[in-house]
C-alpha cells in the first residue's frame, strides 16, 4: 500500500515495494499496481 510521509511540510505518497516517492496519492497508487519491485529497499 501507499505510505504518506511528511517532510518540510508538504506531504509525499510512498510506494512502500521500492520506496519511490510522489506528490500525489493516485498516482503512487497507479504506480504500485505496476511496481514490479521484488524486494523491498528498506529491508537490508
Ligand atoms: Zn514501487
């Protein structure tokens, strides 16, 4: 699912599979239902 962080008071929409960052919600939603990231980057 899309993860919302903020930083410098803006909100950003994070694609939680490759840690890709938007400024809006729909269109890190479309992106996640094509991301093809295999491992999250986060877990190391
Ligand atoms: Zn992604």
């Amino acid at each position: 699912m899309v993860a919302e962080t903020t930083r410098e008071g803006e909100t950003w929409y994070e694609c939680e599979a490759c840690g890709l960052l938007f400024d809006d919600r729909d269109d890190a939603a479309a992106h996640e239902e094509n991301c093809d990231a295999e491992e999250p980057s986060y877990i190391q």
